[in-house]
C-alpha cells in the first residue's frame, strides 16, 4: 500500500520545518526518491504558508521526483482524526505507481477520482452544466470532489497545479483509486416541498400559495442555531439559498435577497443532528459496497459551515469519524463543495455542503 498521509502543526510557518514532513510522507509510504515512481503528491496548507507554497511546491518536486504536485491553502484541513485551522498546519499525501490513471479504460473495479478546487463559482458556470435536478439519495454518481477555495472575505488562496502556483480558473488532479464510493450530505432538514411564491415585496416574502409565508412553509417560531433557516429558490438558472432574517408576527419572512412572485421556494435549517440522520442512511450502502470491510482511504471536501472553525458545538466531521473509525482521512475545508459527473455539475456549490469518496488502495 505504498501511499502516506502525513500533517503536522507548527508553532510558526517556517520552510525547513516543511522540509522534514515532505520526507517523513515519502519514508511512511515506503518509497525511495530514487528508485520508487511516486506518481502524486497532494500539499495542502493553512492561509499562514501563503507566502512559503510556491518554495513548498519546488520543495516537493525535488523531494519526491514527481511533477504532478497539487494543492494550495484552504481555510481548514483534516488529517489523523483532527480539523486544524487556528495554526500553521501542512498536510502532505504521498501516492505511488498504482495511483497513475492509465491513458487507456481503467482496470476492472477502479475509476478515476478528479480532485478540483476553484475560486469562484462563476467557473463552474463558464467550463461546466448544471444538471437539471439535484440527486435524491446520498450515494451520488461522481467522479469529482470540488471546492470554491477562497478565503474570508474572498481573499485569495493561492493553489497548486504541476508543482507551480496555479494561474488557471480550474486547478485539479486525478488518482486512479479501486472500488469508489461517492457520499454527499446537505446537512440540512427541509421543512417542507416546494411551493410557488403568490405575494413579495422587496425583502419580504408575504404569501406561499394561499397562505402566508411562514404557515405554508412550516417555519418555525424562532431561529434554529447554530446557522438558522435558509429559503431554498428554484429559478431558471439553477438555485439560490438566501438566509431567513426575520420572522414577523403576522406570517411575513424577512430575507437578505429579494424573492420574485412565481418563483419555487422551501425553507431548510441546519443543525449538527442533521449528520446523524444522513450517516444512517450512509452505512448500509457502504457495508455493501466494500463487502462488511472499512473502505481504506476517504477524501472529504466540505463547505466552511461544515467544519468546528465555524460551530464550536458542531458534531459533523467528528461523527463522520466516528463512524469510519479504521479509514485514513483527507479533508478539505473551504467555501462551498460540489460533485460532478463529467462534464456536469450534480451537486451545485454550497457552504454547508459535505462532499466525500470513500474508496481502496488500487490493485494494478
């Protein structure tokens, strides 16, 4: 199994510190710089190695002989069954020959894995469809993880690609992985099915059908926390998720974007339960699917929402742990995730989104 996932926490951001972690991913994988095809390596960093990834990048190909170095900085990252973002943080993942994707149709039982980080959401509408109807069940047919990798404030994150900073609009690398598995959960609770918009006003969502606002679309008396409710908007150019700002007394929403008459809208909440309900949905497929056995290797890519740097009494990535207890991990924390199905996006970008494939060491 000639692949390694190594992340470490610095007290400062310093180049020679990364330097001894890069070679102690190399050794754990049972690799020879020399001798050995190290067909991957994935760099991820937290925003404070900004400055350092272009050197980390070169850092990498010279340490490891292989070109096809990936990465950047995220807002967060996970590894060895934590969530780090508060400290300078390097995760560095070492893959061997068996990771190459062939020029030709993958062996029997494995797939190629597209991993893909983008600035904006923007590019996914200029290099990509949108497909018609999200899916309605968790295990998803996808061959690609992606994340929006800007930070607050939309501040730029520098990414990898090829082992130099990446200038392009999409920054991606593949792994030929064995027996994937493609699990999507909104973390959401939708309080109730679509309905037509009969009556808005600006920011006020007044009537839902024949009813006021806050009757026909079930809500609730006061905000749920952590996050509080989001109206969910079907229109002609996809979907939109505008946060509830106020309930008032006479059955009128208050929204942080304007509404039209016609348009479809329910309303959802998240809470950290939300993960529990989905997982238990999640197991009896993967039991299936990798046959009673705990799946070997699992990327995950979430949106910011899904993450402890935002919810301190969030329970999501804990609880995906908990129940994956023998699987090695490598989590991608930024704005929002997506999937996509070649050239279409299944799962359109959002924040609280979590995106993850579960898969085995390649047999070739």
């Amino acid at each position: 199994m000639s692949h390694a996932i190594c992340v470490q926490v610095f007290a400062e951001p310093r180049f020679e510190d990364a330097s001894t972690l890069i070679e102690s991913a190399v050794e754990k994988a049972g690799l020879r710089r020399h001798s050995d095809y190290i067909s991957r390596v994935i760099l991820l960093c937290t925003p404070h190695f900004a400055p350092l990834l272009q050197d980390l990048a070169q850092l990498c190909v010279s340490k490891t002989n292989c070109m096809n170095v990936w990465g950047g900085c995220v807002s967060g990252l996970l590894g060895q069954g934590q969530v780090f973002s508060n400290e300078p943080t390097v995760l560095i993942a070492v893959f061997g020959e068996e990771y190459e994707t062939p020029q030709d149709k993958p062996p029997a039982g494995h797939s190629a894995l597209n991993l893909c980080m983008v600035e904006h959401e923007q590019v996914l509408a200029d290099h990509w469809t949108l497909a018609d109807c999200e899916p309605n069940s968790s295990v998803v047919q996808a061959d690609t993880l992606g994340l929006l990798s800007y930070g607050a404030n939309y501040a730029k994150m520098p990414r990898v690609e090829h082992g130099r900073l990446s200038g392009e609009a999409i920054c991606s690398t593949q792994l030929l992985v064995q027996n994937p598995l493609v699990l999507n959960s909104e973390g959401l609770t939708f309080l109730g099915p679509y309905q037509t918009v009969t009556e808005s006003n600006g920011l006020f969502l007044i009537r839902v059908g024949n009813e006021k606002a806050a009757a026909a679309l079930q809500c609730p008396s006061e905000q749920p926390r952590p996050v509080g409710m989001r109206l969910q908007v079907v229109h002609d150019k996809g979907e939109s998720w505008i946060p509830v700002m106020e309930i008032h007394a006479d059955g009128t929403l208050g929204l942080a974007a304007p509404v039209l008459k016609g348009q479809k809208v329910r309303l959802a909440h998240r809470t950290p339960k939300a993960i529990d309900r989905e997982i238990h949905e999640w197991m009896p497929a993967v039991g299936a699917h990798f046959n009673g056995k705990a799946p070997q290797v699992g990327v995950l890519f979430a949106g910011f929402e899904r993450s402890q740097m935002c919810h301190a009494d969030d329970n999501d990535i804990a609880t995906v742990l908990a129940n994956f207890p023998n699987t090695e991990w490598i989590g991608v924390f930024g704005q929002a995730a997506w999937l996509n199905q070649g050239g279409t996006v299944v799962t359109p970008p959002r924040n609280n989104r979590l995106s993850l494939c579960l898969f085995d060491t390649p047999q070739v």
